[in-house]
C-alpha cells in the first residue's frame, strides 16, 4: 500500500503538471515550464512571518533546540540554553 507521505508527492506532481499543461495551452508558449517551478520561491518568505511560536534556543554545547519555555538547560549535558 502507497504511504500517505508517497500519496501526497504523487497528487502533488500530478496537480502541478496539469497546472503547467493548462498554463502551455492558455498562453502558448514553453517558457511556462522555466518559470512555474520558481513560483514557490516567491511565497516562501510569507509562510515563516510571526506565526506565535516561542523564539527557538540552543544549547551553545552540543547543539540541541527546544521552542519549549519550560526548559532552561539542556536535557543532554545541563548547560544553560541561549536563544538562537
């Protein structure tokens, strides 16, 4: 049985050819295909704004993060977290 992970890909490929055929078709021409798979980049700076998270913080040791404001020290090696 395909994944749900697998499924996704598989409709999302599908969605996006159909997408650039019909974007060929209605303004005839190929340089659609060099242009549509870009698109994405534009938006990619507007799904990370503020969305409500505490800021993350790192462990300055071994590198570990946590969003969560309940841990101060690191769960490895018990160094105290700064924010990253």
């Amino acid at each position: 049985m395909v994944g749900s992970r697998t499924l996704t890909a598989l409709v999302g490929i599908a969605v996006s050819v159909a997408i650039s055929v019909a974007a060929w078709y209605y303004f005839d021409t190929l340089l659609v295909f060099l242009v549509l798979p870009f698109v994405p980049l534009l938006f990619r700076g507007l799904s990370r704004a503020d969305d409500g998270r505490a800021p993350a913080r790192e462990c300055p040791t071994c590198g570990f993060t946590t969003r969560s404001s309940e841990v101060r020290y690191c769960p490895r090696d018990g160094s105290e977290l700064r924010e990253s």
